[in-house]
C-alpha cells in the first residue's frame, strides 16, 4: 500500500516538472519571437524606408536593447533621418551699448587755479606713468562722455626737449580734465636754417587732417603752460587766443591786437583766412598777421576772463636762428594784399619722418630757406 501511494507521489511531480517545463519553453517562445518580430522591423524600415505603396507609413519606432552594447545613440546615429532633427537654438545679439551722453560745457572735476614751477626735474616715463589712458601719439578720448570737437594741438619745435617733458607733463592732465578728444603734434623743423613759427604751423595742419578728422586746431608754443584748467582747450564761434595774460608781460595783454603763444581755430575759420603766412622767416610779426586775417575776414578773436588765460613761460635765452625778423613791420603793414597768395594754399615743405611715441606724434619737416634779404633801398616782394 506504501508502495503505492509513493509510486503515485513521484508520477505527480513528474506531471507538474513536465507541465512547468512546458509552461517554460512556451514562455520562452513567446518572448523570443516578441523579440525576433521587432527587431526584423526596424532593419526592415532601414531597408525600405516605404510602404508597399512607395509612401511612408505611419512612423512606430522600436529599438532593441537586449543587447549589452546597443544604446540609443547608436539608433540616433544610425537612423537619424527617423528623427525629427532638433532647432538650434537662436544665438541672441549682444546687448547695443547705451549711447554716451555729451560731455559737458563746463566739465567737473576741474581744479581752477594751478601751481606751476619748472625746478622739478621731469622725465618722459614719469609722464608716461601719470597718463596711463593716453595712447600711441599722444591721442585721448573720454571714456564717459562724448565731445563735440575733435581738437589737433600743434606745437612748432626745435631743439627744446626739456621743455616739451615740462609741456607733457603739466598739459595731458589738464586736457584730460577738460574732456577734450585730441591728439598732440610736434612739428619739428629739421636743419639750422632760419626759424619759421607760422609755416610750421601750416605744417601741423595739413599732417594732423591727414591723421584724423580733426575740426579744432589749438596752435601752442612750447614754452608756454596754462596756469587754469578752466582756459578749456576747444575751439569757439569766433577764433580764440588763450594766453592773454602771460607773466613775461605782467599777466597784462600786451596791445589789443596781440595774438601770440597760444591760439586756436575750427577748420572752417583757418580756412576762411587761407591759414598762417609762410614768408615769416626769423622771430615776430607772424601772429600779427594773423590777427589782421582773421579782423580782414569780418571775424573777431574771443579772450577768455584774464584771471583764466593766465601763463606761466618757461625761462630761455632766444634761440639761434631765430633772430628778429628786421622785415616784420613791412609785411604785417601788406596783409590784406599777400594773404590769398601766402598761406596754406602756397605751402610747400618735405615730410622726414613721422614718429608716434607714447604722448605725442613727432613729425621731423623740410620748410626750405627764407629768400635772400634786399639790398638796403631795395623794396622785397614787390612792397
């Protein structure tokens, strides 16, 4: 009876063994074929990429990843035309820079009154270092605001290196302050032949539009440096003269027709009075000359308040070749007759080199030789 009954025992576990094992193999069919179907359907729409009827079917994607190494960017890669491709996002624009205001008439910042000595030795590196925002040739621009004019200060030059370290270092400061936009030109005159103040300053012109666009032109002598910053280096509605009240004289305008050391013109008003005299060989009478083209051209000179065009002179003995012009007087006296004829519009002269140090342009010239004086009795020119 044991026997039996054991008998039927193992007959049922081999039931149930083989039913599991067919429940198992069925399973595994199942899934195999589940498996088999898609991925025969993808590589089939690789193949094809169309319906039987030549037109794309409805888009179901299937990706197997059974596979340890297959990751869906293998498919992407693969089959990156089953994909609908991804906008690249738009790059955005940089930002429009806030435009600058205008730079005020009266700037802020400005001291008034300065001291002004020359017995401190000055070296160009230390201007240098003083001036860190004045780039190649002596050019400067605000950074915070915009200036109406674009300003050219020339300087007629010869041998007076020190005193331009002076020039440079009390100067950049103060035009800086101003606000002004400028670049600075020395217009050296090459040789030992007679000095000629005003073709030097033609010079400078011609050379500084070159340059630039320049519409404002400061003419300066070296030796001169402004004891105010409020004297404002820019040019005005009629031709300015700036240094009215020098200490040589007293800080007094020497005579009501003076128009020396330091002066300034808008390109349309230097113009208008064909420029400075060329024929002014030797010391004085070429600022006179100028006075009376601009007086000749119904314009006048603007001053500014005497406690402001205040200046102080550097101390020198008179160059060489600089000597007194004896024929002045005679030529200031033909102004009206000679200025159409001598000026900028006759000039003529050799450029030699054109150097852009870190505080000023350096431009080295050829102006040619005064013409022989006359014989005593004999009229020049004509006059």
């Amino acid at each position: 009876m044991s026997r039996l009954m054991l008998g039927r025992t193992l007959e049922r576990i081999c039931k149930a063994v083989l039913l599991l094992c067919l429940v198992h193999f069925l399973i595994m069919m199942i899934l195999y074929f589940d498996v088999y179907s898609q991925h025969f359907d993808i590589f089939s729409r690789f193949n094809n990429g169309r319906g039987a009827n030549g037109s794309r079917g409805p888009h179901h994607y299937y990706y197997n990843f059974s596979r340890s190494n297959t990751t869906f960017a293998n498919y992407v890669a693969t089959a990156d035309h089953l994909l609908p491709s991804a906008k690249p996002e738009a790059k955005q624009p940089p930002p429009t820079p806030k435009p600058l205001p205008p730079c005020p008439e009266i700037p802020h910042g400005l001291v008034g009154r300065l001291l002004i000595e020359f017995s401190t030795p000055i070296t160009l590196e230390r201007v240098q270092r003083e001036n860190p925002n004045v780039t190649e040739g002596g050019k400067y621009t605000p950074s915070d605001c915009r200036p109406k004019q674009k300003v050219a200060i020339i300087i007629p030059f010869r041998h007076r290196d020190n005193h331009l370290k002076y020039w440079l270092h009390y100067v950049h400061p103060i035009l800086r302050r101003q606000k002004i936009d400028y670049g600075i030109f020395i217009i050296n005159q090459l040789g030992e032949d007679t000095f000629n103040r005003a073709k030097l300053l033609n010079v400078g012109y011609t050379e500084a539009v070159k340059d630039a666009e320049y519409d404002c032109f400061i003419f300066s002598d070296v030796d001169l440096i402004p004891m105010d910053d409020r004297n404002l280096y820019h040019c005005y509605d009629q031709p300015r003269h700036f240094a009215i009240a020098m200490d040589k004289f007293g800080f007094r305008l020497p005579y009501a027709g003076y128009f020396g050391g330091v002066s300034g013109l808008s390109k349309k008003q230097f113009l208008k009075i064909n420029g400075f005299p060329n024929e002014y060989w030797g010391w004085g009478g070429e600022d006179d000359d100028i006075y009376n083209r601009i007086t000749l051209n119904g314009m006048k000179v603007s001053r500014p308040d005497v406690r402001i065009g205040r200046y102080r002179m550097i101390k020198h003995e008179r160059d060489k070749h600089n000597e007194p012009n004896p024929q002045r007087f005679t030529k200031i006296q033909n102004t009206k007759n000679t200025m159409r004829k001598d000026g900028i519009s006759s000039l003529m002269y050799r450029v030699v080199s054109v150097k852009k140090y870190p505080l000023y342009t350096n431009i080295s010239v050829e102006i040619g030789k005064p013409p022989p004086r006359p014989m005593k009795g004999q009229r020049a020119n004509g006059f």
